[in-house]
C-alpha cells in the first residue's frame, strides 16, 4: 500500500525539478516513503529589465560650496517653472519619474559626477 507523498515547489521552478523517486526501506510503521528529487539550480543574473542604466551619482559634497548651491537652486527654479502636476489624468507614477528625470537633469548639469575611488588590493609595504 503505497501513500501519496509530493514534493512542494513553486510554479516558476517546476522546469528545474529533473526526476523524483521514492525510496523504498525498512517498515517504519509508517505510510509515508522518503522521497529523492534532483533539482537543475540555477542562479539568474540581475538585469535590469528595461535595459536602462541607473543614474550615475552626482558629487553632493560640491553643495557645500555656496556658488554651487546658490547655482542649484537658481537651475532647478528654472526647470520646474513650467512643470505641473496639475494634470488629474496622469497616473501618479508617470508624475513621479517625470518630476525626478527633471530634477535629476538639472542636478547633473550643475554638480559634476562622484569621482569613483578604487582602493589598493595590495600593501607597498609587503
């Protein structure tokens, strides 16, 4: 008398499951049969799906400096003289990623782009 015994996986990865089979043993007074299954992982890479770049990052320490901010200030005024989120149709998403490709524009004009550090991987004194 054999029991119904499964082996639970998502939907997603049914393709990955290659072969299950029971194992038969000794009577353990039980109904149940320990279960093999050999599995394909499988490990994805992260892309990004729409193919785009994230946003390089601007050097926010150059707002310390008065000009820049004062320059900032001035551009993003400008830039969003004519933006408005009046517009009821608009789904709130659209609105969102309209406001940030604006302010991140103007921003990328007036800060220039974070100079990337790249530590050693060796020691000079070894």
């Amino acid at each position: 008398n054999i029991g119904a015994d499964f082996v639970i996986t998502r939907q997603k990865d049914r393709n990955d499951v290659m072969d299950t089979r029971a194992m038969r043993g000794a009577d353990c007074s039980t109904d149940h049969l320990m279960l093999r299954t050999k599995i394909k992982f499988s490990i994805d890479n992260k892309h990004n799906k729409s193919g785009a770049r994230p946003p390089k990052k601007l050097a926010g320490k150059e707002l310390r400096n008065n000009k820049t901010k004062a320059a900032l200030v001035e551009e993003l005024n400008k830039a969003l003289e004519g933006w408005n989120n009046s517009d009821r149709d608009k789904n709130i998403e659209d609105c969102w990623s309209e406001l940030k490709t604006t302010v991140y524009d103007t921003a990328e004009k007036v800060i220039p782009k974070q100079k990337r550090k790249h530590q050693d991987w060796f020691d000079e004194n070894d």
